[in-house]
C-alpha cells in the first residue's frame, strides 16, 4: 500500500453537530482525508474494519469511547489506529485509554483550527505508521515464510561464530532439530576440523572488511559424519548503525553436482584415453570435411600434429586437393545412414575399411561425421601369408593333428586323411585312441601332461587305418596355447621305410659283430698255432703283420659297437673316482710295461652327470698315452668349479703337435707309427658332448698332452 494514499477516517460522535464540524476541518485541513461520521458506537463496531482510522468521543450512550477501544483490541483483536478525541479535563480518561491501547489522545476545546490542524497530523502521521508497520510485519512474515521453506540452506551467525537461526532445509542437511542447532558454535560443530581454522580466518575477514556478498564452496559433516559440498552466499546482516551484527549464509548442496562434474571430467577424461587408445584411426569432420577432432592414431598415420590438423580439410591430410571419389563422408550425409567402404589410399600406402556414421540434430540434418578408419593394409599381408601356410599345411605329406587335451581331433591336414583313409567329417569327431591301438584312453591324461610340462616331445607308435592296416610313427608333440584354449600340435610320419632299413643295418651290424668277429679270431687262433721258430725270420713279419691287421678289425667293430650305443646311453649321477680307478686297473699291466706310472689325484665320492661309456673316454685317453706318448707319467685329477666338474688327464711325453690339435677329434684321423683306427678320441668327443659336457686339449706344463673334461654338476 502506497503511504499517500487516500486515508479514510470514521469519525463517532453522539453531537451531530461537532460531528459535523469535524468532518469540515478535517476535509479542509488535509486533501488526502475522507472523513466520514456516525453517531453511535455501536455503529462503529459495525463500519470501522472498513476504514483506515478511528476517532471517537469518550462519553457517549451506550458503548463509551473506553468500551469501545476495548472491544476492538480485544474482541475483534484489532490494531486500527485509534484516537480519542474528548473533552477537557479528562486527562485519567487519557492515560487509561493510552493504556488500553490507544494511539493518540486529543482534548477537546480551544481554537478550533488548531485544534483540528492537530487531529488531522495525529490521524495522518499514526496511519502512515501503522501502514509502515503492517508492511514491516507483512515483509518479516514474507522473509520468515521464504527463510524456512526455502530449498536453499540458510544458517544466521553471529559475531561470535554461533548459530542464531536456521531453516528447515539446514535441519533436514544436518540432521538436525532447531532447538539443537541454535547456540551452537558454526565452525567447531559442522565444519571438518582440516578446514576449521582457515573457516574461522575467513569468517573473520568476511565480517571485518564488511563485504556485503561472499561466495565460496566448502564442505559440512552431517549428524551421521558424511561431509557435504556446499556452494555458499554470505551476507552481512547490520544494525540500524550500520554495524555489523551477524552474518546469514545461503547456500547449496551441490555435492552431487561436483560429482556429476568429477564423474563427466573423469569420463571426458576416458574417452579421450580410450579414443587416443583406439588402434584404428577415429576422425570427426563437418559435412563440408572439415576436421574437428582426430586420435593420436589419425595423427600417426598423416604424420601431423593435433593442431594442425583440427581445421584442415579431411582429403587434405592424406595428401588430396580434392575430396576423394566415392568419399564415404558425402555418402552418409546423403542416405543419412552408416557407411562401410573399403579401399586402397595410395598417398598413404594403405588399405583402409572406412566406416562413416553420420550424427543428425533435432532438424534431421547432418551435425557432423565420425570416421572410424581400419588399416587392413598388415590384415591384407597376414591373410595373404595364412593362405600360404594354411595351403602348405593341407598339401604337407606329413600328418598334422590339433588335438584338444581330452584326445579329440580339432583339425587334421589331408595328409591325415589320405593316410587313414577317413573323410575329413569322419575324423572330427575321433580321438587319439581311434587311429593308434597302443594309445589307450587312460593314458591320454599322464601323455598330455608330460607333453605340457616339457612343451615338447618325440616318440614312436602305431596307427591303424580305416581297413585295419597298421604302420610305424615317429610322433613329435608340441603344447600350445591359441586364443585362451589349450592344443597339442602333433606331427606324425611314416617310418615304415626307415624301421625296415633299421632292420637291414641291425642285421649288418649283428653280422659284422659276430661273424667277422668270429673270422677274426679263428685267423689269430691258427696264427697262435703257428710255430715260429720254424718259420723264416723274412715270413714271421709277415704273419705279425696278419695278426696285427685281425687285431684292428677287432678294435674297429668294438668302437662301432660303442658308438651305437651312444644315442641309447642315459645319463645320471655317477661316482667319477669309482670309474677312474676302474679304468686305470684295466690299463695298469700295459703302463708297467712300458715303465709308466698312472696317478689318481680324484677325491671319493666326486659325482658328475655322465653314463657307464665315461669309462671308454677315460680308457681312451689312458690308452693313447701308453700307446703314443712315449712318458713315463700319466697323472688324474679331478677339480669342482661353480658351475662343473673338471677330470684333468695329462702326461710328461713328448706331447701333440700344436697343427694336429684341432684335428685329433675328426672321425678317421690317424698319426704316428702306431696309429690306431682313427675313431677313438672321435668317439670320445661324441660321448662328452652326450652328456652335455666339453672336452679340450692343450700342452702339459711338464711337455705332454693335457686333456680337460668337464662335466655337468648332480
């Protein structure tokens, strides 16, 4: 309501005609008046609701000007300005009307004009008065109603950092009534205790400086301890000095907001690195090809930074001054549709699957393009080289099998089916067990894991075909693993030739041990029986000569013999003192023959990996000496290092020559005038290198030949 508004005033008075003149003064005095009188009090309590002021007379008929007040303050509980207007000398009249309630209390009398004048401020200044008070009410009652059903928190804080006031939005936050908030300290009760000092510092500041606006976002602990983000406006509330008195802060939970943020910053975040993560190429271009963004993939294939390349032209980057023919980018923008097209680009040396995905707005028109580009160019190569291998596979002569680790046939190569005779369906669904009668079904477990323990092995068995034949294998397995599944890769091949001619040079080599053997020593029995004292000196030569070459074919099928028992020898621990002292008995009687001395310098119980043929290495190195090096000492010692065993045999003769050295290993290689058959120390070498050991010659510091032997540890 505007304070220059009419103001009307009811005016009772049981005189008409003092009625009368009131109503003309008050008219005259004051334009914004319009007065209007009634004769009775109870006519009063009937009208007054309906006016702005009221003057009344105090004795009157009736209801009295003091019963009157009263039943307007009291009965209808009404704060209508009141003025009584009575007459002179009635000053108790007064005081009880101002203590009932009365605004105002004017005698009547005097100069009228006067008089009147000062009715007509009273009326005027007590109404403007109860307007501003019944705004200043309508406005608190307006801000209490916004302050407790706001949906903001809004806390009030005095100087001293208590809570003074908080609506319901702050209590539901908190968990909190508001008989428990008010009184409180703000800072000590409702803020982290890691902020609470810096809280205070800028409550502080904020209530010093007299900012009348302060924002920040800072964290509250509800009753059950969870911290919340709250976005806050602070106020200063002053005082009618305009001192500060206290602060009222609103604010807003926005911890869901900021996470929101953090959670959409994070997945920005993401999908950058997934983009940036993506091996394909991923572009995104205007309609009219412009490019708005590109993986670092994209950037690696056009060799061009980020920079340069947002903004450029799509057929610019890959080296085009023109879009390019049957461009997939215009392709979906024209059917609106994703588009899959495959090409070579040959400014880049690339084929390339395009894949254009149009996105459209509200309008159904084209926003912008992404394009996801696959290199197929390596695809291409690596189908072009499975094709070889896969054709190389199916026309192998050998068998290849893929089985699963229960036995079943995953896939098998012609060379299979055309062996076995079975279709490549047929074979599908057959196991190991159905092409190989002696691989029965409860050894496919131990077989499959020995093969995935050692990742590889070889061995012989049969196979049947489908009409029952049966021929030699020689299986080499292999463990893989392809695409999170397990397979042994077996490759199986005929041996059928390969046993027969076994079988040939078995029965070859049984006929060269027995029967010439056997010759052999027939024709030193008879040369025994010959009587040499009988015979010419010129013909005994001869017949030593025999004798000496029928020795030599003995030797010779004795290191055959040795030899093929080479690749059959296994291998273990073995007492290395125990063979040398064995070797060294058999030799003993040939080395006192010749004057040689044989020393062991090998400690008990010294162990290496090796087999039972270590004595034919030691026997021949032993034997070479005696035979060849003309000492008078052979000496052996055995020396552990961290990593073998070292059997040393060396001698005081007249050592090896420095240009045979390299060759005294060779197969067939013979010197001196009692060479042997040139397959000892071959022999020896083969053994050594059996056990997975060396074995190295040079000169004896005493002039002979050392021979180094090293063996693996136990």
């Amino acid at each position: 309501m505007n304070i220059q508004e009419d103001i009307e005033v009811l005016v009772v008075d049981d005189e008409p005609s003092f009625l009368k003149l009131t109503e003309v003064f008050l008219d005259q005095v004051d334009r914004w008046l319009e007065v209007d009188g009634v004769l009775s009090s109870y006519e009063a309590l009937e009208l007054f609701s309906d006016y702005d002021c009221l003057v009344s007379d105090y004795q009157m008929p009736g209801l009295d000007g003091i019963e009157l007040l009263e039943k307007i303050r009291n009965e209808f509980e009404s704060d209508i300005p009141f003025i009584m207007f009575t007459g002179k000398g009635r000053e108790e009249i007064a005081m009880e009307a101002l203590n009932i309630g009365a605004d105002r209390y004017i005698q009547k009398g005097g100069d009228p004009k006067t008089q009147f004048h000062e009715l007509a401020h009273s009326i005027v200044s007590t109404t403007k008065e109860r307007r501003m008070e019944k705004k200043y009410k309508q406005e608190k009652r307006r801000a209490e109603k916004y302050f407790e059903t706001a949906q903001v928190i809004m806390v009030v804080i005095d100087l001293d950092g208590e809570i003074i006031q908080a609506n319901q939005k702050t209590c539901q936050l908190l968990g909190y009534t508001k008989e428990e908030l008010v009184g409180k300290d703000w800072i000590s009760n409702f803020v982290p205790e890691r902020n609470r000092q810096q809280a205070r510092e800028t409550h502080q500041h904020f209530l010093k400086t007299g900012e009348k606006n302060f924002a920040e976002k800072s964290p509250v602990i509800t009753r059950s301890g969870e911290e919340r983000i709250i976005s806050w406006h602070n106020s200063t509330i002053e005082n009618e000095k305009n001192d500060v008195i206290a602060s009222i802060n609103s604010g807003i939970d926005v911890t869901e907001e900021l996470s929101r943020e953090k959670e959409i910053k994070e997945k920005t975040w993401m999908l950058e690195g997934m983009l940036n993560g993506i091996m394909d190429i991923v572009a995104f271009q205007l309609p009219d090809h412009t490019t708005i963004k590109i993986n670092q993939k994209g950037l690696e294939l056009i060799e061009d930074s980020y920079n340069e390349a947002v903004g450029e032209k799509c057929y610019k980057l890959v080296g085009k001054q023109e879009p390019c023919e049957e461009c997939p980018a215009e392709k979906s923008i024209e059917t609106k549709k994703r588009e899959i097209t495959e090409k070579y680009f040959p400014e880049l040396d690339r084929h390339l699957e395009v894949i254009t995905t149009p996105i459209l707005n509200e309008n159904n028109k084209v926003e912008f393009i992404i394009e996801h580009a696959r290199d197929l160019s390596r695809i291409k190569e690596l189908a072009k080289k499975h094709r070889l291998i896969k054709k190389s596979v199916e026309q192998a002569t050998i068998e290849i099998y893929w089985i699963t680790p229960h036995g079943e046939f995953r896939y098998t190569n012609k060379a299979v089916q055309n062996k076995l005779g079975y279709t490549k369906k047929e074979l599908k669904g057959m196991y190991v067990w159905d092409v190989d009668p002696e691989y029965p079904k409860k050894r496919r477990e131990y077989h499959y894991q020995k093969v995935k323990e050692k990742g590889s092995t070889t061995f012989e068995t049969k196979h049947k075909t489908k009409n029952g034949e049966i021929y030699p294998v020689q299986v080499t397995s292999h463990y893989l693993e392809h695409e999170g599944q397990e397979f042994e890769l077996a490759f199986a091949k005929d041996i059928t030739e390969q046993k027969r001619k076994q079988k040939r040079q078995k029965f070859l080599h049984r006929l060269l041990r027995h029967d010439i053997s056997n010759k052999c020593q027939i024709i030193q029995g008879y040369l025994d029986l010959i009587d040499k004292e009988k015979i010419p000196e010129k013909d005994r030569e001869i017949i030593d000569k025999i004798k000496q070459s029928a020795n030599e074919q003995n030797q010779i099928i004795e290191k055959v013999r040795t030899l093929r028992k080479i690749d059959k020898e296994k291998t273990k621990p073995i007492d290395i003192n125990k063979t040398i002292e064995g070797t060294i008995k058999t030799n003993k009687p040939q080395a006192q023959k010749n004057n040689i001395e044989i020393k062991n310098q090998t400690p008990k119980q010294t162990k290496a990996i090796a087999g039972n043929l270590l004595k034919e290495v030691i026997n021949n190195i032993i034997t070479n000496a005696i035979k060849h090096a003309e000492c008078s000492q052979i000496q052996i010692k055995t020396q552990e290092t961290p990593n073998n065993i070292k059997i040393t045999i060396e001698d005081d003769g007249k050592g090896i020559p420095e240009q045979r050295k390299q060759k005294i290993f060779k197969k067939g290689y013979k010197a001196g005038k009692n060479k042997g058959t040139g397959l000892g120390l071959h022999i020896t070498k083969k053994i050594i290198k059996g056990y997975n050991g060396q074995i190295k010659v040079k000169n004896s510091p005493t002039g002979g030949a050392k021979f180094d032997i090293y063996l693996q540890k136990p």
